[in-house]
C-alpha cells in the first residue's frame, strides 16, 4: 500500500514565524501535491510537483513557497505564517500516468497560527 | 474546467444500499470520474474511479450514465464506517493534473 506520511498532525506557530511542513512518500512517485482544506471550501490546491526541482502553482499559493529536492520528499514553506493561514494541510502523491491514477493522501497537518 | 454537481448530504439506514449521485454536464471525453471519501481527522482516501463502462471494486460500484453526464456510486451494503463526505472529481487524462474538490456529500449512516 501507498504510504503518505506528514511529519505533524497538530502545529502551533506564531505570527510571522517560518514554519515547514513536510512530506513524505513511499511510493516512487513523480506527482506530489499540497492543498489546504477549510469548511465551506473544500479542498483547494496550494502547489504541486511533477518531479524532483519541479513545481506548478496551484489556485492559492499566495503566502506559500515549497521545495521538493528529492523525489519522495515534498515540503510546504509559509516564509511568513499569518493568522488566515490557519487551516488543515494535505498532502497527496500519484503516479504520472495520466488521469487514471488516483491520488493518495497523508492524514493531514492541523496547524494553527496565534 | 468541468466541475461536478453533488448533493450537500445524504442519510442512510445500516446495512442498506447507497446511491450517491453526481452530475457532471461539462464533462470532456478525456476526463477520468473518481470517487474519493474523507473519514473524521484523516485525509481523503480514494474509493473507485472509471471512464465510460460501470467499475466494480471491493468499496464501491460506480455506475455510469451512458452520455457521461452523471454518474453515482453504489456501496451495496452501508455500515457506520462508512460515515463520510464522498467527492466525486473529474481528472484530466494528461498525466500531472490536478484534482479540484467540491464541497462533497456528507453521508450519515444511521444503526
């Protein structure tokens, strides 16, 4: 089975501090994505990575950078965490054989910024 | 981008059929209909995805509408595990595509 792993379930920052999310996956694969998910508003796509040094904004990705130096590793920056960016964070991976693969998701960070 | 029409819940009795519908008028005949569920504090997990014929799998069944505008998702005998909210999403056949999420059907299964 697919195993998509985020360092933290739960995150507390402050305001204005620079805060990593990571991710990291078991399976190969050249996709990696990272979304947040508020109520009311699904699930909305920050960045995404086709491959390793290669990255695509997403429909939100204001405030947000990411880095994916290796394959299986795929990290989300906030380089200056503010209070709207509190929220839950999802990452997921896929092979890149078109749209019959399907995604598979970590469990989520909760993070919350004071 | 196509997007897909989803009631906002739904109610089930234990152990009885689910039909869980969605439209997707805009539908181009590349993009793949998958199906995904949210559990309480876990991420999305994928359920059953198809193109054009119906799809069977241990979950789910997934019927499709012969002009591809709908389609519903079929768990055939309902248990309080299954207590979700159920995307239904159009992927694009190009590899590297993103999935856009609704707002889903959140599904309560009553004992």
């Amino acid at each position: 089975d697919v195993k998509v792993t985020q360092s933290s379930r739960y995150l507390v920052k402050r305001t204005g501090e620079k805060v990593f999310l990571e991710c990291v996956q078991d399976m190969d694969h050249e996709n990696m994505f990272w979304y947040r998910q508020d109520p009311g508003l699904g699930l909305r796509l920050i960045y995404f990575s086709y491959d390793v040094k290669m990255k695509e904004k997403g429909d939100i990705p204001e405030g947000y950078s990411v880095s994916r130096e290796k394959k299986e590793r795929f990290s989300l920056i906030l380089e200056s965490a503010s209070t709207n960016q509190t929220s839950m964070y999802l990452c997921a991976s896929r092979s890149p054989r078109g749209g019959s693969q399907p995604q598979h998701f970590g469990d989520g960070t909760r993070l919350s910024i004071l | 981008d196509a997007k897909t029409t989803q009631p906002n819940s739904m109610e089930s009795n234990e152990e009885e059929p689910v039909h869980l519908p969605c439209n997707h008028s805009t539908i181009s005949g590349t993009d793949y209909i998958h199906w995904y569920r949210q559990l309480p504090s876990q991420g999305p997990e994928y359920v059953i995805h198809g193109l054009t014929s119906n799809v069977n799998n241990r979950m789910a069944s997934l019927a499709i509408a012969e002009d591809r505008k709908s389609s519903t998702l079929i768990l055939h005998r309902a248990t309080l595990r299954d207590a979700a909210v159920y995307y239904c999403i159009l992927a694009k056949s190009n590899a590297g595509n993103m999935l856009t999420f609704g707002g889903g059907t959140r599904l309560m299964v009553k004992p």
